[in-house]
C-alpha cells in the first residue's frame, strides 16, 4: 500500500497542472474548436515539466532546498524579488478560480448557485491545510482526482477511428476560418498550463514536506515519470473527447457543465457522477496546490520556517500568508469574476514567469556543491537547454498574443 | 585548524543561503555578510587578510542591499517598524556548518528576524484553534 | 488576414461600434454561431434525457447557463448600431433567427425544471430546426 501511495504527490501536482478549473474547460474548449491540431503542445509540455520536475525532485531529496531557495541564490534578491511578485500574483489568481472551481463543481451536483457554495469551499480548503496531514492529504486528493480517468474512458468507450486522430494529431492544419495568431495563442495558454512555476514549487515543497533523502531518488523518478504523464493524458482525453463529439455540432465550450456532455452521452448517469468526483477532487486538489505554494514561495524567499511538517504555531508567518491568500482568493471569487477566463489569464502571465524558475533550477541541478555525483546528465542538460529556449520565446510571445488576438477570441 | 581550509566564494556560497538553527528549525537568509578589512589593506604589509567576521539576516539587511527607492523605502519602513535599529548579526564563530544551507550553533528565537515570526504566533495564528497541535 | 479571421470568432465580448457593413455582418454571424453553439448544447442534454437516466440537477444547470448564454450574446448584438439601410435586413433575420432559438430554449428549461421529460424529449426536433437554420445563416453570410 506505502508503495502505491508514495507517488501520489507527483498525481495531486500534475492533476493541479494539467487539469485544474481552467485547463479542464481549456482544453474541452481546444478540442471543440481545433479538433486534435494543438495536441503537440500537450506532448511537448509533458516532456518540459517531466523534465524539470525531475531535477527540482532531485534538487530537494539531495540538498534539503525547494525551488524558490534556489531561485534567489542564483539570481539574487532582486530577479527573485520579481519572480516571487509574478508568481505570487499567478497563484492568487489561480487559487481564486479554483476555489471558484471546487464550487462549479458543487453547483452542477446541486443546483446551487457558485456563489453560495464559494464561502464554503474556501473554508473547507483552508481547514485541510490547517489540520490535515501532509501525506493525507495527497493520498486523498491525489487519488480522488484519478476519478478524471472517466474522461479517457469517455473516449475509449466512444470507438473512434485511432489513426485519424493520431495522423490528425501529427499534422496540425487550421480549421477553415481560424488565424494563426490565435493558435498560437492557445499553444502557448496549454504550454503555459503544463509548466505552470507552481507544480515545481509545490512538487519540490512535498518532497521536502515527506522528508526526501537522497533514498528517494527512485520514489522522485516514479512520481515524475507516472504522475506528469498522467496528467496530460487527461488534458488529451479531456480534448478528444470535445473534438469527437462537441467539435461535430460547432458547440463552443464555456461551462464545465459542457465539458460532462460527451461522459454523461456514453456513460450514463454513473459516468457523470465519477467525473463530477473527479472535477471536485481536481479542482479542490488545485486549490490546495496553490494556497500552499503562496506560503512556500514567499517563506522560502525571506528563509521563514514553512511547512505542514511542524505545527503550525512553529511557522506562524507560513500559516498566516497561506490563510491570507485564501481569504483574498474568497473575495476576489466572490465578486463574480468568471472564474475560468481567470484562469485562462493567470495561464499567460505564468508564461512570462517561467524563465525566471526553470533557469535556476537547471543551474543548481548541476552545481557539485549541492548534487555531488547526482547532478545532471549531459543528455538532460542538453534537453534543458532546449526547453529553456522554448520557455524563453513563449514568455517573449505570451503578451503580445493575448493583446493581438483579444485573448484567444 | 587550517588543514581543514577551503576555498569559497563568499558570495555564492554564503550570499542568500538558508540558515538552520541548533533545533533544525529554518531560521532565516543570510541577507548580507560583514567582513572586517585590515587597516591600510591591502598595502598596510601586516599581513593580515580581510575577514568574514558575521552573517547578517533580516528584512532590514535585505533592504540595505537592494538600494534604489524600493531598498529606500523599504529600510525606511523597516526604521519605523523596528526604532532600535538592532541589526541581526550572527558571528562566524556561531557557524557550525557551510553547505546547501548554513547550520548555526544557536537558536533561532536569539535571532532578531524571528520577531516578526513571534509577532504572527502570538496575534495571528496562536488565536486560531488547533494551532498548537501537530496535523492528522 | 489573420485580422480579419479573428474578428469572426469574436462574439459576446467584443461588441463596439459598428464600423462598416461588413463588420457588421461579422457581428451577426458570430452572434449566430454562439447562439447555435448553446442550441446544440441543449440538444445533446435532450438527447442524454432522452435516455431515461435521471440526471439530478445537472442538466437543468446546463439547460440554464446555455439558455442565458444566447440571451446575452443576442441582447449584445441588439445593442449595436447598424451601419446602414442594408445592414437592417441582417438585423431583422439575426433577430428572428435567435428569437426562435430562445424560445425553444426557453421551454427547454421549463420542462426540465418540471421534471417533464417527456415534454423535454419532444422539443429535440424543434432543436435541432433552429440549430440548422442558425447554422444555414452563418454560411450563406460568411464571407
């Protein structure tokens, strides 16, 4: 059972990831409006994230130090001072559509309203983190969110035609009447998903949360290797499954409760209520994720005592930035901002913050002081480089889409 | 002593690393560190080296090296916060080891930047119920 | 180019002043499409109806965001200024096309918040009508 359970952190991070409040209607509404051309992006992002999750896994099972450390010994107070804003700033806002989420996701369960649900949810997310153990709270969330499977059965169960999809996966063409700047625009919104900074501050937290030693490199390899993938096979699914039956009939995805047609369609009342589970723990795991790694990023700029491993009355300061954000993210919430185009947004300026992360992370993961014989491969360092390039040019392209295209209109 | 000497760069391996007190508890960055230069150094052939004599830690440190308005302003508000001024200097001698973080020989509630940390404990979140109790 | 494909795609959230007949018209095919797109939305929850399940409350809650999506992408192009004389004729047919749409939706969302299924699984042909004549309008007006 331990061993089944011990890759549950790397399940919950990719879950918060791939298939959060936006990313579930994100890539449904992909999938209705370019069909199966944008699932590249999804690939390209799992091997990214696969990639640095695995060194900031590392990084924290060898030297003791989670990501923001690392970010502001190597680029100083400053740069990480701008990091730190950005980030902060990105996770505020996702942490306020996901509490938003965890109620949509409610809503549709009962029919009533979002707003009713809002205060609740976000209470109910603060009293986990205040009183639930770490492990628990992975395992349970973690797990819970595999209800989301539901999706990839949806598609499963659908029979469709495998080589056309996979022919119309490889060469991508623009549906009749859509722009280039706009594709580009949801390449980089999907990319930006599948890299968001905080799946590494959270993912490289919990390591140090379950006490990683450099024992665990395995325990890191797996959760990587097994959780991200998953991940964004869910973000596939959820797109194939919008592109077989809500593309066909020119329906444009806006709400979660579209996203459940094609699973209710083929599986009857059971198959929504595993997914409205799953919606519920992914969007709930989401938020979790996020109102953490408020209090990670800042206390591990400032060299605060974080963590849920002590009691919280020990990391007082961690705590209160923790309870903060989420009473902010309620009030934004409450004030009935759509919580999804939040999200969408908050997926842009994440792109322009990722250089600012992965860049420390490659350096540190191959500096001997920290790694010893455990830094990076050639083979790795060659593939950072690479995605380091690529995160470069989404962050430079990411602004200037969002205004050229009127955000993906 | 000197048989166990290496060479470091101070500002990369001292300049914003974790410190770690004698509980294990995490106590702060290193925000700044003090060296003493030698009179007339490096002419004054008393052969004496600048040395690194504390670590320093605190917003107020931190303030101090960002400069520009935002430092400015920053250390400006931090003097109001905190008018005695206390600068949170922790001798070299009190270093127990030098690695991914900075073991110190002391506790961190000696330290001044744990104020704002017992700041928070006693009015923010020692009032919440539960707040003494390990998580289940 | 890409300027003019985006525009199309535009909908509800870019409603300003009309410039011209033929952004006025791209207004107009948008507005359709959207409206089309929350038609067939009901559509596809009638059909799940259709199949006896009972839901609980989740296909009303579609039923009702789809039918207030319409209404506001309908209201949003009402409130826009034809440019010209020519321009009113697309008016008339916009608005006659999403008025019949609301309606059927309308009633969608009465059935299904009486628990009348029957009554619900009755409209699919009403639906599917309105969501062809939406989707006729949209190609013979795209240019």
């Amino acid at each position: 059972m331990k061993k089944l359970f011990a890759v549950t952190l790397g399940i919950l991070t990719a879950i918060g990831g791939f298939v959060d409040i936006g990313d579930i209607v994100a890539n449904a509404a992909v999938g209705a409006r370019y069909r199966w051309a944008l699932a590249w992006v999804v690939v390209v992002g799992i091997i990214g994230i696969v990639l640095f999750a695995e060194m900031a896994g590392r990084v924290a099972a060898v030297s003791g130090r989670a990501v923001f450390d690392l970010i502001r010994e190597r680029l100083g107070p400053r740069f990480a001072l701008a990091n730190l804003i950005g980030s902060f700033f990105v996770n505020l806002l996702t942490l306020t559509a996901e509490i938003a989420g965890v109620a949509l996701a409610l809503e549709l369960a009962t029919d009533v309203n979002y707003l009713l649900w809002l205060p609740v949810c976000a209470l109910a997310v603060w009293l986990v983190i205040w009183r639930v153990k770490f492990e628990t709270l992975e395992d349970v969330f973690g797990l819970l969110g595999l209800a989301m499977m539901v999706i990839a059965v949806t598609v499963w169960r659908a029979g469709p035609d495998w080589g056309s999809i996979f022919h119309e996966a490889s060469h991508p063409t623009l549906p009749p009447g859509e722009g280039l700047p706009t594709y580009f625009y949801y390449a980089i919104a999907l990319f930006g998903a599948a890299m968001t900074p905080y799946e590494v501050f959270f993912f490289s937290s919990g390591a140090i949360e379950e006490h990683w030693t450099r024992s665990d490199l395995f325990v890191n390899r797996a959760n990587v290797y097994i959780g991200f993938p998953l991940g964004g096979l869910l973000s596939l699914a959820l797109m194939s499954a919008a592109a077989l039956f809500l593309n066909p009939v020119g329906i444009t995805v806006e709400h979660l409760g579209q996203v459940a047609l094609p699973t209710t369609l083929v599986l009857g009342r059971t198959g929504l209520a595993v997914l409205l589970v799953g919606f519920f723990a992914a969007t709930f795991g989401a938020a979790l994720e996020t109102a953490l790694s408020s209090g990670y990023t800042v206390a591990q700029y400032f060299g605060w005592q974080w963590g849920k491993f002590v009691r919280p009355l020990q990391a007082a300061r961690f705590h209160t930035v923790v309870l903060a954000a989420v009473i902010v993210g309620a009030i934004i919430g409450l004030s009935s901002v759509d919580p999804i185009k939040v999200t969408e947004y908050s997926l842009i300026f994440s792109a322009v913050a990722l250089p600012l992360t992965y860049f420390p992370i490659l350096v540190v993961a191959n500096d001997v002081g920290y790694m010893g014989d455990k830094v990076n491969s050639r083979l790795t360092n060659a593939l950072g480089t690479v995605y380091l390039v690529i995160v470069v040019v989404a962050a430079a392209a990411a602004i200037p889409l969002m205004f050229a295209t009127k955000a993906g209109a | 002593m000197m048989a166990a000497a290496r060479v470091m760069d101070a500002a990369l391996e001292l300049l914003d690393r974790q410190l770690i007190d004698c509980d294990d508890r995490l106590a702060g960055n290193v925000d700044d560190v003090e060296i003493v230069i030698p009179d007339r150094w490096p002419d004054g052939a008393s052969g004496e080296l600048p040395v690194v004599t504390a670590l320093l830690s605190g917003p107020g440190v931190l303030a101090e090296r960002f400069g520009g308005s935002l430092g400015r302003g920053w250390s400006a508000l931090h003097r109001r916060l905190h008018p005695d001024g206390a600068l949170i200097s922790i001798p070299i001698g009190q270093v127990r080891d030098i690695g991914s973080a900075i073991r110190l020989g002391l506790r961190s509630d000696q330290l001044a930047s744990n104020r704002m940390e017992v700041w928070f404990r006693d009015h923010v979140v020692g009032k919440i119920p539960g707040a003494g109790h390990a998580a289940e | 180019m890409a300027v003019a494909f985006a525009a199309i795609g535009c909908a509800v959230g870019c409603v300003g002043s009309s410039q011209g007949e033929a952004d006025y018209q791209h207004k107009a095919v948008a507005t359709t499409e959207h409206v089309r797109s929350s038609v067939r939305t009901v559509e596809l929850a009638v059909q799940t109806a259709a199949e006896g399940d009972d839901y609980g409350p989740y296909l009303s809650r579609v039923i009702s965001q789809a039918e207030d999506d319409a209404s506001s992408a309908a209201n949003a192009f009402d409130t826009i200024q034809p440019p010209g004389e020519t321009s009113d004729e697309v008016r008339d047919q916009v608005d006659e096309l999403t008025q019949q749409a609301l309606d059927v939706l309308s009633k969608a969302r009465i059935a299904i918040r009486r628990g009348d299924v029957g009554g619900l699984v009755q409209l699919s042909s009403d639906l599917t009508a309105a969501g062809d004549q939406l989707e006729q309008f949209g190609e013979s007006e795209h240019v």
